[in-house]
C-alpha cells in the first residue's frame, strides 16, 4: 500500500521466518490456493462492489501506462496498486480452499497467512486495509455451498470487525463473537448489535487476563450453545502489547490459551474443524511469535 504502510510485504516474511527458525513450520502441510471466483466473493459481497473494485484495478493499469502514480486511495488509510486484485482474490480464495480441505476432510484445521486481512470490508465498501472479506466469504461457502446448518466466527483483532458484522448479521446460521478496543477504529460495534453478534468492546490497556474472563464469560456459553459445525477465526494479533496499532495488553500466552480454548469448543461439536485467517499484526515480531503460538495450539505441536 506504499511506502512505510504498516500493512506491508514483510508481515509474511516475517511469519515464514519465524515458523522455520522455530521449527514449527516442519509440523505444518503447506497448500497453494487459487483465486476465488467472482461468483464465490459474491457469496458476502454486493455484486457492485466488486465490480467498482475491478474497475479501479483497470483504471490504475491505464493510469499507468501513461506515467499516472502507482496507488489509488481507496480511503484514507487503504490504497490499491497494481497486483491488489489479485491478491485480494488470491487472499479469498484460501480461505475458501482451507473451508473446502476442512469439511472435506483432508485437514482438521487450517491457518491462511495471507494479504490483504478481509474483516474491515462491508457488503458493499473496501476499508481498514481490507478488499473483499475473507472471513465471511469463506463463511457464506460453507454455508450455502457445502450446505452446513451453524457456523461461527470467532474476531479476537484489537479493531471490530465491522465488515463481517454487517455481511453475516441477522443470519441465525451463524454467530460471531468478538473483543475490541473501544473507542476505536472503526468506531461501531458497541451498540445494539444483532442477535447473532456477541460484541465485547473494552477498553484501552486492558490485559490478558482481563480478556481470558471477558472469553470464559461472554464467548464460550454462546458458542456451546450455538453448536458450530466449523468454527472460523479472523486471527488478528495486534492486540499484542508490543503493538502500536492498539493499546491493548495481549501476549503469546494469550493467543495460544484463547485458541486452545476454541479447539475444545470445536471438538465438542465441529470435529475439531476450524478455519482461521490472518488479519491485524504490525509489529513484525510480536506477529510472528504470535502465530507461532496459534499454530502450536492448532496443531498441537
């Protein structure tokens, strides 16, 4: 998204190192995935956004083919260049293949270490650095593609996760349930949410222990209760204390305790099928040890 973005190339580079150095990456089963269809983002997302999205990747090619800048600005904070589109298919179209390779079978869960993060853009708006939104879309497949009754997703990003908020709420198939910072970007999720919303704005500086009750209270009886049949996580970690994009007080304690948490959720009702996607995280090492502890409580290593 430009120079000094803190969304940047070496999020990944970063994971990737770590996991090889630490040797958790020798546990794991690397997969490849294609884009998504139009029709598979089309699942979440208003038939016109996606088409505007395409439009402005055509429009900054033309653009720069006649010496135009390399980015345009979708919002203040979000800005598209050239291989955006295609990456923002190719980030979808992950989620939707670990949905496939869970409920198929072939894995019992799946971490996408991927960009652009999803859970910032609406039905019908790309915004926070998101495009199209992975989460829900991979959601919607599994929903009305391979037919399940009762998903349920679970946002433990510092940010709200505003977009899979509006794309999924009012559908009793699925519940979310999420902690935030609040106030903060992006300023909603506190008030009246919908039935299926389980929102858990707090405040600044709050620490883990804090949110490990704030899970044990709110999260865990009304993700019983639902009884998900696959569980997806938009797997933000800036949360973390070392992050500056949040003031919350998170650790690698945390994320590993909140993850086993869900697994034992989603073995008591999903198989232990779970599907967790990358969101925040910009302070390279707190994200890469961060995922590190998600991975060894996904993957029990």
């Amino acid at each position: 998204m430009g120079s000094g973005h803190p969304e940047c190339p070496q999020r990944l580079d970063a994971i990737q190192d770590r996991l090889l150095i630490s040797g958790v990456s020798m546990g794991l089963t690397p997969m490849q995935a294609a884009p998504a269809a139009l029709s598979d983002i089309e699942l979440a997302h208003d038939r016109m956004h996606v088409a505007a999205l395409r439009g402005l990747s055509d429009r900054l090619r033309e653009d720069l083919m006649a010496g135009g800048p390399e980015h345009l600005q979708v919002d203040p904070d979000t800005s598209l260049n050239l291989h955006t589109w295609e990456a923002a298919l190719h980030s979808a179209g992950a989620a939707i293949a670990a949905t496939d390779a869970v409920i198929d079978g072939e894995l019992e869960n799946a971490f996408c270490a991927t960009r652009p993060p999803g859970h910032h853009a609406t039905r019908q708006q790309a915004m926070g650095f998101c495009f199209f939104n992975n989460v829900a879309i991979a959601a919607k497949h599994a929903l009305d593609r391979h037919g399940l009754k009762r998903v349920a997703v679970v946002d433990f990003d510092v940010h709200h996760g505003n977009g899979t908020e509006d794309i999924l709420a009012g559908d009793d198939r699925a519940l979310m349930v999420s902690f935030f910072q609040h106030p903060f970007y992006p300023y909603n999720g506190a008030e009246n949410p919908a039935a299926n919303m389980v929102n858990v704005p707090v405040p600044a500086y709050t620490r883990g222990m804090e949110i490990r009750e704030l899970v044990e209270t709110f999260w865990i009886p009304r993700l019983e209760a639902h009884r998900p049949e696959l569980i997806f996580i938009s797997a933000g970690f800036d949360a973390h204390r070392e992050d500056d994009m949040g003031q919350l007080g998170l650790t690698e304690a945390d994320y590993s305790w909140i993850t086993w948490r869900i697994r034992e959720v989603a073995k008591r009702h999903s198989g232990g099928r779970i599907v967790s996607c990358l969101e925040g995280g910009y302070n390279l090492s707190a994200l890469a040890r961060s995922v590190e502890a998600h991975l060894r409580a996904l993957a029990d290593l």
